[in-house]
C-alpha cells in the first residue's frame, strides 16, 4: 500500500499525502484491532465474515477505479491518472527502420 501512494503522488505533494494515506491505514488498523476482542466474544467465528465482506466489497471499487499499469515504462504511468507527459520514451532507431538485433552473451549492444 505505502508503494502505490509513494509513487502515484507528484513530489511536491508527496509528504503530506504520504501523511495522509499511513494515517487512514493506521487509524483502520487502529480501530479493527480495538473492536476484534469484543466482536469474537460476541460473534465468535463470524466475526471473520465482517472482515472477508469488506475485503469483497473493495474488490469492485479497485476494479473500477485503479488504473491497471502493470507493463507500463515508468514514464507512461503518469498518463494513465490523467498528468500530462512531458517525455515520450521510445527507441528512436526503430522509428528510422533500423532492425534489432539480439546481443550475443557476453557481448554489450549500445
């Protein structure tokens, strides 16, 4: 969790939502843990399907509304939450049909 909001936010605004975002998970944390003992006691085991039906419920909400950025270079991720790119990255002999070759073992292709 701490991962992706590091690295979603721009550096400017990172510390206080960084901040922010440890402060709702400990405050969470905080709270389950306060309230457990006394939903074991009174529930016993089905305690536990409070706690699966809010793991379920968010399943929908990531779906929805995280942007999916695996395979992505470092650079495009920011397009996918809407920031302008300033530097497109690509390979710039492929634009000029210049045909790739594997490097051999051992060997350090420029």
């Amino acid at each position: 969790m701490c991962l992706c909001i590091s690295e979603i936010f721009p550096t400017e605004i990172r510390p206080s939502d960084m901040g922010f975002s440890l402060l709702g998970q400990f405050a969470t944390t905080i709270v389950l843990l306060q309230t457990a003992p006394m939903g074991i006691n009174q529930a016993g085991w089905k305690y536990y399907l409070a706690i699966v039906a809010w793991c379920i419920a968010f399943i929908p909400i990531a779906y929805l509304f995280f942007p999916e950025t695996a395979g992505l270079s470092f650079e495009e991720i920011p397009a996918r939450f809407g920031d302008d790119v300033a530097v497109r990255v690509n390979d710039g002999r492929a634009a000029h049909g210049a045909r790739r070759v594997p490097a051999e073992p051992g060997r350090h292709v420029p």
